[in-house]
C-alpha cells in the first residue's frame, strides 16, 4: 500500500509525530484453553431405588395414619351405639310401664264379658272384702245387669245381703263393691293405675 501523499501546495515544512504520540491496538490476549471437566457416572438404578425408597416410606406412612384416623372414628361410633343404646334402654326403661298399661287399656276397654264372666267377677270382689262381708253395694253397668238378669234359671246367686245398683257411669266390665269392711274398685281407670304401680 502507498503512504505517498500529493499536496496541493508545496509545504513549509513536515513533522513526522513521535512513535509515542501513535495509538496503537494492544494485541489480543491468546485464549487460555478450558481444562477438561471431569465428568461423575451417575448410578442411575441407586438413584432409582432411593426414590421408590422413598415414596414406598411416604405412602406406608400416610396409610399408618389413615388407619389410625379410621380406628379413631370406629371408636367414637362404637362409643356413641354405646351411649344410644344405654340411653334407648333407660327411655325404654321408662315407657315400657306406659306402653303395657295402655295396650292393656285397649283391650280391656274393647272386652265384653259373658253373665258367668260377671258373676264371677262380682263374686270375687265380695271375697276380697272378706269371708262374710255383710251387707254389699255392687255397683254395675246397665249393660251388665241385665246380663246377670237373662242368665237361665235363676243362675245368679244374688245374696239377699247384696245391693245391686245401676250406675251409668260405668262400662261393661266394670263393678265397684263396698260394704263396711271397705271398698273393691273394679273400674278401668282404678285397675291400670293399680297396674301400673305394680309395674313400676
């Protein structure tokens, strides 16, 4: 390449510039070459086996704790039967008086007894008074006396000691006797509270 150069002009005089005052690039840097990496061997079936390892421990672990959580609701299911039964059992404990008292009201109250089933009834109270009670009311159903009144031949033993009087308050079934040695209630309501006393 030429460094010859033309002027228009003749020059007075030339300086060449000092080596110095020249800006020159510095020279690149040689490159360091990279040091090899030493590369590890990875093991991949211990890896493999650490992590089933690992979650085989995990999933053992959630299921220890929801069989725990399952053995903890039976308990407290067993624990309320428990307490539901001993609480059914008092309640039952409680009724079942009521309950036999109030079957036994429905089929008393639906019974209609014979003429013999009558006098034996009225019979009966009399002895509850006593051996020789005297003189007797017996209190009975309309329905009733007239049962003992149709009875074939005379079959009922009316003691002339005993008065009969029809009460209309009263129900088939029903007799109320008295005489001075005290009084045999044989009304509906008088044998369930007897009965149920009886039950409790």
């Amino acid at each position: 390449m030429s460094s010859l150069v033309n002027f228009k002009q003749h020059l007075r005089a030339v300086r060449v510039a000092a080596p110095s005052a020249v800006e020159l690039e510095p020279e690149p840097e040689p490159v360091a070459e990279p040091e090899p990496v030493a590369v590890e061997r990875v093991d991949v079936e211990a890896i493999k086996k650490e992590a089933y390892e690992q979650g085989a421990q995990q999933a053992r672990e959630a299921l220890r704790q929801e069989i725990q959580a399952a053995q903890a609701l039976q308990s407290k299911l067993f624990q309320s039967l428990a307490d539901a039964e001993a609480t059914l059992s008092a309640s039952m404990e409680a009724a079942l008086p009521e309950l036999i008292v109030e079957g036994v009201r429905r089929v008393v109250s639906k019974w209609s007894p014979s003429a013999a089933e009558v006098e034996t009834s009225i019979q009966t109270m009399l002895a509850e008074l006593g051996p020789e009670p005297g003189v007797a009311e017996v209190r009975i159903s309309a329905a009733d006396q007239a049962k003992l009144e149709a009875l074939a031949g005379g079959a009922w033993a009316n003691p002339s000691e005993m008065h009969t009087v029809v009460d209309a308050k009263l129900k088939e079934g029903e007799y109320v006797v008295s005489s001075r040695f005290g009084r045999v209630d044989g009304r509906l309501d008088s044998k369930m509270t007897h009965l149920r006393k009886e039950l409790q």
